[in-house]
C-alpha cells in the first residue's frame, strides 16, 4: 500500500479468508480465527462498535494467520476456532504479538511517520491519526509515542496499577532511568487515579485532562510538568494515558547516550 488507511478486509479477502460478526459468549473477547482443512475465517464482535478497532481486531487475527508458528501452536488442540482479546489487554506472548502485527500493518512506518509529523502534537493528534488510519485509540497511542519526537508516555492501567508503559525516544534515550512496569502503582495524585476512582468512567469511555510530573511516573526522569490526558477503555477496564509536552528534555549525560533499543525489544518491554 502507498497511502492511508490500510485495508485489512482487502487483504483477507485477497487471501480468501471470510470476515463476519458474531456475539461472543465471553466478555472482553475481541476476534476469533478459525481453521477448517485448509481454509481460514475471521471473526470480530458485535460488541466493538468503531470501524478503528474492528480493523485493528481483522488485523491481530491476520497476524495469526501469517507469524510462524501462530497456526500451529493455536489450533494443536485441534480446535477450529481461536479467539483473542486483542488491543493490548492480554497477556499472552502470542496475542501481544499479533497486537504488534496489526499495528505494523495498520500503521507501516513509512506512511505513519509523515502523517506524524503533520498531525499535531499529544491527545489531539492521537485522535487525529486514529481517524486518518481508522485505527483504535490504544494502537494509534502506542505508535504514536514510538515515533514521536517530542516527549510522550503512553500507560495503559487498571485498578491503579500499570499494564504496560511506551516512552518515546526523547524519555527513552535518557540515562538513569527505571521503566515502568507491569505492577507497578500509576501516581495517586495523578488525573488518571483519580479519573479511576469512578469505574463509569472507564465503562462508558470518558476522558480527563490534567497535568503530571514525568517523575512521578517514570522514576530517575527529570522534574518536568506534562499534560496528562486519560480515556476510559470501556469494557475491558482499563484506561489509557497520554502524557505529553513539547518542551524538549535533555539527557543529564550526553557524552554516554543509552544504548538505542530495536523496535521489537521496545514492544516485549512493554509486556514485562
């Protein structure tokens, strides 16, 4: 593809893969991939009520169907049928990586990165790039703060503890620091702690914007005052923060910059 979006029903279809809806019987279930003989279907929920996640969730179970081994390893049991919790809520290696396939596909670098740097800077360019791409708020955020210049920290979180933590090469780059973690408490003061204290918020997709301290999240940062956006996630609930600023952040030690991390590491970072 040469432009915006990406088409992931066309590229089943070109496979010969069916796509349809269907209710699931479990909460929180996104897709399914189903196999008989030879032959390859894809499902998405009736639940998922945005063009964004439904092409996110055809292009996790794509990444199924293409990553070496997914087949195999799915359906051994000899099940037809395989359903996912896709958008970064598993915590399966196989999941997380078909959640990185679908973003890939969805947002290939190449067209991803020019359409960055014209969209904006932190919530609203998140958004902004969701519609351009048709692509979910949390695939869009996390990409967002992998290519952004400018300081950003995407945290997704339930019941005040983190799900995982993007940081963009502007926070990342910076020595002395301790990642975030899966566990780990997100700040009490913050505008998502307190945003969490009303469960609605995170059912019925709300949003909060506020102002955080870099250090409060991300120990061994500078002291540096960031925008702090949140959204409700709905039912899967846990929300996503964006902590942005377009002040730039200097490394305390530039003569020994940190190694860099290769995209892939950065991603099975974020599942730790």
């Amino acid at each position: 593809a040469t432009t915006l979006p990406i088409e992931p029903r066309q590229i089943a279809t070109d496979r010969q893969i069916t796509i349809r809806s269907w209710e699931p019987e479990k909460q929180g279930i996104s897709g399914f991939l189903m196999k008989q003989g030879d032959s390859f279907g894809i499902g998405y929920s009736t639940k998922i009520k945005n063009d964004g996640y439904i092409n996110f969730t055809i292009s996790h179970e794509l990444g199924h169907y293409h990553l070496p081994g997914h087949v195999e390893k799915l359906f051994a049991s000899g099940s037809g049928i395989h359903t996912s919790k896709s958008g970064f809520v598993s915590d399966d290696p196989c999941e997380r990586e078909a959640d990185l396939f679908a973003a890939t596909l969805l947002m290939p670098e190449r067209l991803f990165r020019p359409a960055l740097r014209i969209a904006g800077q932190g919530f609203p360019a998140i958004e902004t790039l969701s519609t351009r791409c048709v692509t979910s708020i949390t695939s869009t955020a996390i990409r967002y703060a992998d290519f952004a210049e400018d300081p950003v920290a995407v945290i997704v979180s339930s019941g005040g503890n983190i799900e995982y933590c993007c940081l963009s090469s502007a926070i990342r780059e910076l020595s002395g620091l301790t990642w975030p973690k899966r566990g780990d408490l997100i700040p009490i003061t913050s505008t998502t702690a307190r945003f969490q204290r009303t469960p609605d918020n995170i059912t019925n997709g709300e949003r909060a914007g506020g102002f955080s301290m870099l250090d409060e999240w991300v120990e061994g940062a500078p002291r540096i005052e960031m925008k702090e956006d949140v959204v409700g996630l709905g039912h899967y609930g846990k929300s996503l923060t964006v902590l942005f600023t377009d002040e730039p952040i200097e490394p305390e030690d530039p003569d020994e910059p940190e190694d860099s991390y290769e995209h892939s590491q950065r991603w099975e970072r974020r599942g730790e």
